[in-house]
C-alpha cells in the first residue's frame, strides 16, 4: 500500500507492472491460453474472420506530396502488410517504389513512420521502426537512382526534418543517446540538431535544446533557406514560437513565448505565417513580414468564426487553403493570399479530409477524403482554373447509399449540448433492439471526424448500428472544448460518453444487453472510467492499450508528457481529481460487471501495457457477473502505429467476436 497526500492507496497487483519478472511472463502467457481458448470456442470465429479479411483487402491511399515536379504517395493493395511508398515523375507519369516496408520484415512488423523529401525532390529522408515501437531511424534515399545514402540515424521517433535549398543537410529532430541522460529520461529530451550529409551523425551539432526534458520541439525551415522557424510544444494546449534569420542574426527571436495558448507558423517568401487559438478557442491567422515578427506588427489575415474550428492552412502560389471542421466534418476553402474571396472546394459528403498536398509555389492542391462507408479517395484542384478532378480512389465493393449517416444532439450531464454521429443499415430504425458498437475518444485537443473504417462495415451489414459522440477534451469544437474535457474537468468526458449511452437506451435505438463500448489509449480510460462508473449500461466493454492506473501512470514510458492534460499525482489537488475517477481504484468487490476484453501490446512504447494487466487481474477478483474478463497482450506489436494486416486481421477477428457473442449476433 501508499500514502498519498493522507490516503492509503491499495495496489494489490503491484507485481504486475515488471513486465520482465518471469512470474509476470507465465502470468501473462496463462491470461492469453485463457483468452485464446475462449475466443476458440466461439463457433462465428471462423466466419467474422473471412469476412475481415475481405474487408480489410480493401487498400489504403494517402495525399501526394509534390515537389518539384516529382509526386510522393503511399498505398496499400489487397493484402499487403504495409503500405508502400512510391515516386512518380508528373502528375499522371508511371510509379516506382522508393520504399517498400514488406521487403524489410518477412511478418511485415517493419513500418515506415514518416518521410520527407528535400524541396529540390532530389533526396527523401525517411524513418523506419520496428514491431510497433514508433522508435525511428532516419534513412536517405536518392529518389532518382532509388539508391540508398550511408546516412543513419537513430533515436528520431516522430522525427521533423527541414532541408536545406541545395538538399545538402537538414534539421532534424532526435533523442538522447543512451548514457547522455538518465536511462528513465531517454523518452524525453528531444532536442533540434543539424546533419550534413555524410558527416558523422554523433558529431552532429546541435540547434536547440528545450529548457525541461517534456517540452517537444519542431522545426521548419523557409523554401529559400533563410528563415528557420522552432516550435516548442509545452503542453497541449501552450506552444511557444522562436525564428531565426540564417542570413543574418543567428540568435533564436521568440515570436510568441510563455502565452496561454498554441501557435503554429511557417513562412512563405517572406511572410510569417501564424495560426493560434490566442483569444480565438476555433483559431485565427495572422500574417506579418518575417524581419519584423514582434508582435505589434502582426495582421489579421483570418478571423474566427464561431461555427468553424480551423484545423489547418497552407500557403501557395495564389492562394491559403484552410481545412476547416464544421460540426465535426470537413470543410475546405480557398481564400487569397490577402484574406479575401473565399471559394469553398466541394466534398463528396459529410467527412474527412486525410491529408493535403501542396506546395509554397505551386498551382495544385491533393485532397485526401473519405467518410464512414465513403472509401478514401485522392481528388487534384487545379488552383488557377479551378478545376477539381478524380486522382485516384480506393475501389471497394460498397454501396453507399444503403447506410444512413446522421447528426444527432443530446443533453449531457450538466445540459452541455453535445452531438453524435450515427452510422446504420437504412432498414434499422428505433425500436428494433438493434446492437449498438459505441466508441469515443475525448481527449488531447484530437478530433473524431467520419473516416472509413473497414472492419466497421461487418457491424453495420448484420444490422448493428455506430455511435460517435464528440466528447469534450478533443478538438471538434475548438480549444475551449478541449479544456473543458481535461485536468479538473476530465469528468466531463466521461459524463459525455455515458450520456450518450443513455440517449441510445432512451430512444428505443438499443438496450443495455446490446450495447457495447470500445476505446483505445485516451479512449481506453474513458472505457475504464465509464465501465466503473456505470457497469449497468453495457453488455460488453473493449479497453484497447489503455491507461487505467492514473496514480501511477505517470512513471512509465512517455507519460510525464501527459501531465499537463490529465494533472500528476504527487500534486495534493491533481491527485484528488485523478484518484476521483482512476479505474483501477474504482473496481468494486462483488460488482456485476459487463464482459471485459482488455487488449494491449509488448512493444508499446507509450502507455505500458501494466495497465491492463493489473485491471484485468483486478476485474476478475471483483466481478459477480460472472460474465469473461479478458486479456490479450500481442507480442512484436505497439500502440497501434504501423501494425501490419496480419496483426489488425488477427486483432479485429478476436475483437468482433468478443463483441459478436455478447451482444447475440454470433
């Protein structure tokens, strides 16, 4: 047991956080047999399996990214493990993989993380990791000959890289080599550096270095090579901005630092460029010259509007385009460089914009688009005819037409209207004691906007219907939902989602023996949290690679970066808030609780996978249900990034047959 600020907090499986000890090996090597074996036993298996694996057949496309004259797209065929990358030489000319994961890892567990080429589209600088562990090393190709540079880079998980003009060099963002900090900080500290190609990346020198190890910067750097521009991510809701003339005075400038708010920059032939939620909870732009980025010099390019979130600008020849969410779906525009004339751009329906393509002097723009039946296609503007056509779609044996997309509103708890997107067969209509999968995330400023999700599909053609709500602490509705769903407020989210669940029951749409609920990460606490606080609305809780033990959650991985959204125990008022609501401490003996499947994975490298583990071992000892409690700890897998098919194909096929069985569809 601990004291903590006056409390004895019980902790009675301890044990189960070292994930190396060999009685927590065997312990949990008995928990998968345990699963498995059930899982086996579940006569539909065979079936949602086939099923899945069609489903999933249907590929992946991303946004091109061009670069002087030379196009840059991922896509994933049929049943291939990994997406691949490939180059192509004009917009219509003939593709060639530059980089193809599934050749690197015969189980396809290698994954390319991120990539970005130099802006003369000579050379690619690109990360690789491994079984799941989101931990890079940076590679460059030549994407002319396709041939590999000796350059390697380790420790550059998520990594930024901004090239020099003459694709000499680049800054770059990495971590601390083992020994240069202390081995529980290695996660932290990440810092700019500079690489020149060839050189020794240990001699590297370097940019800049944050002043506390969980502060996460980033760097860009102007098309002419003269304005280098730093990011430092201080919280999730307060980032500071610092500019650099490499033509002159090469001291760093703050441009906005030590402010209550978020701001992202880049500049284009001289303008700063700068989009904050400084007094604006749905963001603004302002545009000011780059040698006079003090504040007073700052202009209005943008304002906010208060039926709109702007999501993200880029600048062009002509134009800024500004990716927008209205009601938490996709909006796109077009506006001058001045502010003015504003065209929107039209999308198919209510969704999801996946990623834009563009460049600072070029004349198009890519949009990536898809929604929850609307397979993910690529469509091209062309910014100075205006016209907008068909690049290339995802092909998928789909009818759209016969699933309803809607919007609904409910009251939450405290009368906070809140909306929810319902996904159904056009034949299921209220009243007919239809399965209900409802999922949800609430936090981190990150949004829940309509996108393809294929193995939804096989819920919705057996009459199941899917239920989104926009939980407060994620971004659909700006900086001030956002807040309002964090720190002392997180119950918010959490009263959110089970309003939600209530509104379903209320409205004849399910009933508690057919509802079932599923989140992961942030989403896996709100599972934890409403699994605890309402057992008796759900037949069936998923909780994927979730925090659970917010007492403790804090001392593992990457978590200290987590503290300024949900507050850090050792602080006598943000403990009281997390101790409130934490899970783990909220499983009570002789509770009826609904089928449990936790799930979690070895190579996690950002929530440890103790969470689960100690909540299952917990739910089990406590339930009177006597329904399952469930645990499935995939090894050589992470947090979710860069899982191959195979392992989404085995994850999915255990997961809808968990749910399949509860709710009696199986």
């Amino acid at each position: 047991m601990d004291v903590l600020h006056g409390e004895t907090i019980a902790d009675p499986y301890r044990w189960l956080e070292d994930d190396g000890a060999p009685e927590v090996v065997a312990w949990t090597a008995a928990q998968n047999a345990h699963t498995e074996a059930w899982l086996a036993a579940q006569p539909a298996r065979a079936t949602i399996r086939r099923r899945l694996e069609q489903l999933l057949a249907i590929g992946s496309i991303g946004a091109p990214v061009p670069v002087c004259g030379r196009y840059l797209y991922q896509r994933r065929d049929g049943a291939q493990n990994q997406p691949v990358l490939y180059v192509r030489d004009g917009v219509d000319g003939i593709d060639r993989v530059a980089v193809d994961p599934n050749m690197l890892a015969a189980d396809g567990t290698t994954a390319l993380d991120w990539y970005h080429p130099s802006p003369d589209g000579r050379l690619l600088a690109f990360g690789l990791s491994t079984e799941g562990s989101e931990r890079s090393t940076l590679h460059v190709l030549d994407l002319g000959t396709l041939v590999p540079l000796p350059d390697r880079i380790p420790r550059t998980r998520a990594a930024d890289v901004a090239w020099l003009p003459d694709a000499s060099g680049f800054y770059y963002t990495r971590y601390p080599a083992p020994g240069e900090v202390p081995e529980d900080e290695e996660p932290y500290h990440r810092a700019v550096w500079f690489h020149r190609l060839g050189d020794d990346p240990a001699r590297d020198a370097p940019v800049f270095k944050p002043a506390l190890k969980e502060h996460w910067p980033g760097v860009s750097l102007s098309e002419d090579g003269r304005w280098l521009l730093v990011s430092v991510a201080r919280t999730f809701d307060q980032t500071d901005l610092y500019l650099r003339d490499l033509a002159g005075d090469h001291s760093l400038l703050p441009v906005a630092k030590d402010l209550p708010a978020t701001f992202e920059g880049q500049v284009v032939r001289g303008t700063l460029y700068i989009r904050t939620n400084e007094g604006a909870s749905t963001y603004r732009l302002y545009a000011t010259d780059a040698t006079s980025p003090g504040r007073e010099a700052w202009h209005e390019l943008v304002p906010p509007r208060s039926d709109a979130v702007l999501s993200s600008v880029r600048v062009t020849h002509g134009h800024l385009v500004l990716d927008y969410l209205e009601k938490a779906s996709a909006r796109l525009y077009l506006v001058r460089l001045d502010g003015q004339d504003r065209r929107e751009l039209s999308l198919p329906a209510i969704g999801s914009l996946f990623g834009l393509g563009s460049e600072p002097e070029g004349t198009e723009l890519f949009a990536g688009f898809s929604s929850y039946t609307v397979p993910p296609s690529i469509y091209r503007v062309d910014l100075v005819t205006g016209e907008q056509r068909l690049w290339q779609r995802v092909e998928a044996d789909i009818e759209p037409e016969r699933f309803a997309v809607e919007q609904v509103t409910y009251a939450s708890r405290d009368g906070t209207p809140v909306t929810m997107f319902m996904v159904r067969r056009r034949d299921v209509v209220p009243g007919a004691d239809a399965p209900c999968y409802l999922t949800g995330y609430g936090g981190f400023n990150i949004s829940m906007t309509p996108a393809f999700a294929r193995s939804l599909l096989l819920w919705l053609e057996r009459g199941g219907v899917v239920a989104v709500p926009k939980l407060r602490g994620g971004g659909e509705y700006g900086e001030g939902w956002h807040q309002d769903g964090m720190l002392s407020r997180k119950q918010h989210t959490f009263d959110d989602f089970i309003t939600a669940a209530e509104w379903l029951i209320a409205e004849r749409w399910t009933t508690p023996a057919r509802l079932a609920a599923a989140g992961g990460s942030n989403g896996g606490l709100l599972m934890g949290a409403a699994l605890t606080q309402r057992p008796d609305l759900f037949r069936a809780v998923v909780i994927q690679v979730p925090l659970l033990d917010m007492l403790r959650y804090h001392r593992f991985l990457i978590a200290r970066l987590w503290i300024p959204e949900y507050g850090s125990p050792e602080h006598p008022e943000q403990f009281r808030w997390l101790r409130a609501y934490s899970p783990y401490h909220h499983v009570v003996e002789g509770t009826p609780y609904p089928a449990v499947l936790l799930a979690t994975a070895a190579s996690d490298s950002r929530v440890d996978p103790m969470h689960a583990r100690k909540m299952a071992a917990r739910l089990q000892q406590a339930t009177s249900s006597g329904r399952p409690v469930l645990l499935r700890l995939e090894a050589k897998a992470g947090h979710g990034a860069g899982k191959p098919l195979a392992k989404v194909l085995d994850e999915l096929t255990d997961t809808w047959t968990f749910i399949f069985h509860e709710v009696g569809l199986a």
